[in-house]
C-alpha cells in the first residue's frame, strides 16, 4: 500500500518546481500533504496520515 | 575506474555479509538523453558486487516496457531496492553522498522484510485503506 520514492533534487527540476522546494528534506505524500525537513517517527507518520484524511 | 573508493568499498562489503536474504536492485536506465543514468548503473553494478546475497537486473526504460509497468517507475535513473517481494522503495537520480548510505540501509531493510517501525507506525499503516505514495525529495549533500 505504500510507495516511497527517493528523489534527487537537482536531477530533477521540475519536480523541485513543482513542488516548490526551497529546503530539503522534503516530503510529499499523494500530491496533498507537504513538509519539509526530517521528523521523528511519530510526526512524520502524524504527517503522512494527513494525506489519508485530506483525501477523505 | 570505479565510483567507489576502495575503503568505502571494504565498510559496504562488512555491512551486506550480514545480510539475513536476498535483496535485489532493478535499474533503469537509458543510453541517450540521461545524463546521469550510466553513473547510476556503475554505482548499482558496484554495490552489487560486494555481496552474494544483492543481485542486480538492469532494464532499458524506453524498450523495456513491460518490467517499466510492473514496477511503477516513471523517470530515469531510478533503483528500485526489492527483497522477497516488492516493497515499494524506489531511488530516482544517483544515490550519491548521504543517500548512498540510504540506498546500503534500504538493501539491509528488504534483505531482512523487517522495517524497523515501531508497533504503532505499523498499526497505522496496516489499516491503510487507500495507496500512499511518499516522494522524498533530497539533495546529495
């Protein structure tokens, strides 16, 4: 159920663009939660479950 | 010439002897218009080397549809670090600098079919009803 992509920012800069990055770590689960830098496991997962409540 | 130096060689051999299966690293990759795609596949080739238990397919992202669809990749270079079974872990661009030590962890990660989550990440995790797709988004340095 879970997908996770590292992603190399400067290999890929319309991704940077598109989500705007401006400090990295950054993190975008399913195109509707963002954040940036490296969270303890709790929050990141406080974080990624978001997404699951933003998409209803 | 390789990309990694021999004492960095020789910390990657101690770390994957210890590896409880096998893991498998699917590269792909593309002759023209991917700048960093031969890198990509030297450091994989590499990694692979120093352990009986990593193997290695590499697959050409244009002409390899088939094995493209499977896995989901949607842009070159990418790694996808699989153990036993797909787990989903995809490295896009060159795992260079401190993602090199992510790429040997992921190795260790699937090698084993343990995350290392805690109980209640896992909990969370196992009532998803719907995919999650994190994209991490890094620099190597």
């Amino acid at each position: 159920m879970v997908r996770a992509d590292m992603v190399e920012a400067t290999e890929f800069p319309h991704l940077v663009h598109k989500y705007n990055v401006f400090g990295v770590p950054k993190t975008v689960v399913n195109e509707v939660v963002q954040f940036e830098g490296a969270l303890p496991e709790p929050l990141f997962l406080q974080q990624v479950m978001k997404a699951t409540v933003e998409e209803g | 010439m390789p990309i990694l130096t021999e004492d960095v060689r020789n910390k990657v051999r101690e770390e994957l002897t210890k590896l409880p299966g096998k893991a498998k690293l699917v590269v792909f990759t593309q002759a023209f218009e991917c700048e960093h795609c031969r890198e990509n596949t030297s450091l994989a080739e590499e990694v692979a080397a120093l352990s009986d238990q990593v193997d290695i397919e590499v697959y050409n992202f244009a002409l390899d549809k088939e094995v493209v669809e499977r896995y989901g990749v949607d842009k070159i270079p990418a790694i996808v670090v699989a153990g036993e079974k797909d787990y989903g872990i995809r490295f896009y661009g060159v795992p260079a600098g401190y993602e090199f030590t992510t790429l040997i962890e992921a190795i260790k990660i699937v090698s084993a079919g343990e995350s290392g989550l805690a109980p209640k990440t896992k909990e969370a995790l196992a009532g998803l009803k719907n995919p999650l797709h994190l994209q991490v988004l890094v620099t190597p340095t």
